[in-house]
C-alpha cells in the first residue's frame, strides 16, 4: 500500500509535471524549425529506449522513451540529441540542403533554438494568468502591520503603518514584492522608500541572515527584515491585465533567480540549497497533495526556471548554442567541427557533474545517507 500511495502522492505528479514542461519546451522548438522548413526527424519526450512511437505525415517520429527525464528534437543534419551536426554534411544534395537544420541562416538556427525557453516563459505567463482569472492573484499591500522588537526592522526605523514605496529603485506593489526582495538579499543594505503620516522617508534597511524551514521540513536562507503585512486578498483580474500581471511575474521570477544564482557564484548563498530530481518530485508530490492550485503554481515557477536553465552558455544546452551562433556572427563564419566537439564533451561533462551534484543535495537533504549508515551500524 505505502508503494501505491508513493507512486500516486509523487511519481505520478512529478511525471505530470516534467511530460508537460518538455513537451512544450520541444515543441517550441519543433514549430520554429518547421516553420523555417527544416525536417525534424525525431520528437522525444525522455531519453533512451523507445516505449511507444509513431511516424506523423511530415515524416517526424514522435516518441515516449523510458526515462522520462527530459527530452529532445532530432533535426536533419543532426548528429545526436544535442543538434551537434553530422559528418558528411557538405556531400549533402540541395533538396537536402534546403531542409538541413545546420545549412539554415544564422538567424533561422538561432530562432529555433531560443523559442523552446521562450515557449517555457510563454507557457508560465499562461498558467499564471489563468489562475488570476479564475482563482485570483494573492495580493497583500505593502504596509506594515507590526515591527518585531530587535529586529532589523526596528534597527533601521520601521513603524506599524508606514507604506513601502520602493526598495533599492524598485517600485513596490505588493507586500509579496518586499518580501522577495528582502529574502534575496541577506546582510545586503537595501535603500527603502516609506510613506508615513504624509510624509516620504528614506530608510536604509539590513536584512539578517537566517535559517528557516518550510512546512515540510526543507531547509534555506534567507533575509529576514522582523516585519508582517497585513491580511492576504486574492483580486481576480480581466484575461488582459491577467497576462500583463502575469508577464509582470514571470519577470519577477526569473530576476529572483538570476540574482540567486549570483549570488551561490559570488559565494553569498550556500550550493546546498540547489535541488535536483529527487526534490523536484518531492515538491510535486508536496503541491499534488495541496491541491491544483499550488500545483500549477509550482508548474509555472518550474517552467520559468527550465526556460533559465537552458540560456546558460553551457554547450549540451540551449545557451551552449546561442553562444556558437554569437560566436559565429563574430567571426563571420561558423565554429570548427573540433571546437565544437571539444565543447560538447566539455558541456556533458559539466551537466552531469551538476546532475551528480544535485542528486547527492537532494539525498543529503533527505537523510537517505544517514539511514544508510544507521542500518550498517
């Protein structure tokens, strides 16, 4: 029974929710590239063998492979699932030219290749936005409800009542707003903008850096400002300032992100912090079990950072690509075959490296190795 309930409660919503996200992300790819007349030859959700197929009318395969960690688009041309190009590309006949993924023009191949994050950003502005339609978009103003004693609140001149207005140049709407601004930014001075009383204060807050767990037990840090908002509204919006909002987001995250990510290179955040597949089920299962709504929440925020994963310049990924094609432009003709290949291992190496990294994270977190060494004792 605990195995059913295991598979139902996380396998089955994991897998829901990365068929989707690659789906779309290969299929953003897939549309460019057809639209550019290049012949895909294969479309794959998952990696590996093949469990189920079929060939479409345009000659495509479409594909479920076994291990359903990903996905691919093979183009004519291609080599292999990382689009590296084949060898005897130059012998090919013009019919086969013209449909040859590496003999379109630099604009058409890098077209491609950014519309699969683009279609990820496009697909989280989406569900966003349906949630503000139907469910409504929580919301809580930006005015302060109390001020724990001691805190850096408190330090830095925060009262019950005062507006926040902006943080550090950025326009503050929401509580929510200040708060992820605050949370990324731990012993960082943040420069604040408060109404009171009719007048405009500046103030200089510090965050402090704590260690907090969430509700189910995972831990993070993060800053922490010792100030509550008042009351929590959820305001539904028309479908066009439902997407304007949910553009607005989708930013939001994807800054959030970057700025983290920065900070793990700078060595301000702990890299024990990043999760991988094993914590990606688990908060599938997590959200599964809160409802559909948190479940598509989580999906939106999962696709804004797979569409983020994939611009990073590392070869074996789409940025990897991107930054061949801007090399390319440079100088006027396309990478050597060898820097290429040298670049590929390069970026496989990277990626699983990353992969081994995450998953130990993940276990870590999870006390697996603890109770290994606690059945060995």
């Amino acid at each position: 029974m605990a195995i059913v309930d295991f598979v139902w409660n996380y396998a089955v919503p994991f897998l829901l929710v990365l068929t989707v996200l690659v789906f779309v992300h290969e299929m953003g790819h897939y549309l460019v590239a057809r639209y550019n007349d290049v012949r895909v030859e294969v479309f794959s959700v998952g990696f590996g063998g093949e469990a189920y197929g079929w060939t479409g009318s345009s000659g495509t395969r479409w594909r479920i492979s076994w291990v359903p960690l990903g996905g691919y688009v093979r183009f004519f041309g291609d080599a292999n699932a990382a689009s590296a190009p084949a060898e005897g590309l130059e012998d090919l006949t013009p019919h086969e030219r013209a449909v040859s993924f590496h003999h379109k023009r630099l604009g058409q191949r890098t077209a491609v290749i950014v519309a699969g994050p683009a279609a990820n950003f496009l697909l989280a502005i989406l569900l966003f936005a349906g949630l503000f339609v139907f469910v409504g978009q929580a919301f809580t103003p930006p005015v302060v409800g109390s001020v724990l004693e001691n805190s850096a609140a408190a330090a830095a001149g925060f009262v019950a009542n005062d507006r926040v207005v902006s943080m550090d140049g950025t326009k503050i709407e929401r509580f929510q707003d200040m708060q992820r601004i605050v949370s990324m930014s731990p012993e960082r001075p943040i420069r604040t903008v408060v109404e009171r009383g009719g007048e405009t204060l500046t103030l200089m807050a510090t965050p402090r850096l704590v260690e907090a767990t969430d509700r189910f037990g995972n831990a993070y840090r993060i800053g922490r400002l010792g100030i509550s908002g008042e009351g929590l509204e959820y305001i539904r919006h028309d479908p066009f300032t439902a997407l304007w909002r949910a553009t607005g987001e989708t930013v939001s995250i994807s800054a959030a992100t970057l700025d983290y990510v920065g900070q793990m290179i700078m060595g301000r955040r702990s890299t024990e912090e990043l999760g991988g597949p094993v914590r990606i089920a688990q908060m599938s299962g997590q959200m599964w079990q809160l409802g559909m709504v948190a479940l598509i929440s989580f999906a939106a925020v999962l696709s804004i950072n797979l569409g983020l994963i994939n611009l990073f310049p590392i070869p074996m990924l789409d940025g990897g690509h991107l930054l061949f094609y801007a090399i390319e432009a440079l100088r006027g003709r396309p990478v050597g075959d060898r820097m290429m290949d040298y670049g590929f291992r390069l970026g496989l190496g990277l990626v699983l490296c990353l992969v081994v990294f995450v998953t130990w994270n993940d276990l870590e977190n999870l006390k697996v190795f603890d109770y290994i060494a606690r059945l060995l004792s």
